[in-house]
C-alpha cells in the first residue's frame, strides 16, 4: 500500500516526486508484487501513467 508522497518543498512540482513514484512502482511491478493506492499524487500518476494501471488493486484486503 501506498499511503503518502512526501517530498521537501523546494522539490515539490518537479522531478523528484515523479522519480520516487515511477521507481517504487517499477520496483513492486519487478517483484510481481501488487499494491493499493491512498495517495492522491500517486493516483493522479498512474491515471497520466496507464502502463501501471495493472499494478492496481482497488481494495488491498482482497487479491484482483
């Protein structure tokens, strides 16, 4: 599960955050691990991002 981006604010808006998404979630799709989505930054990246689309799981209690 993804809760939370946190980033330093004079980072915010830039490469870092969109770096630390796209490595994480590279990393769980490397793995064969799935994961369930809190964070609104998150979700927006994926939306822009449909390749992770698949790593997605609406509810994380229960396996899609």
């Amino acid at each position: 599960m993804l809760v939370h981006t946190d980033v330093a604010p004079r980072w915010e808006g830039g490469w870092v955050g969109e770096t630390l998404v796209r490595e994480s979630l590279d990393d769980l799709r490397e793995r064969g691990l799935l994961v369930a989505l809190l964070c609104p930054y998150i979700i927006d990246f994926v939306r822009q991002n449909t390749g992770y689309e698949g790593l997605v799981v609406a509810d994380p209690a229960v396996s899609d």
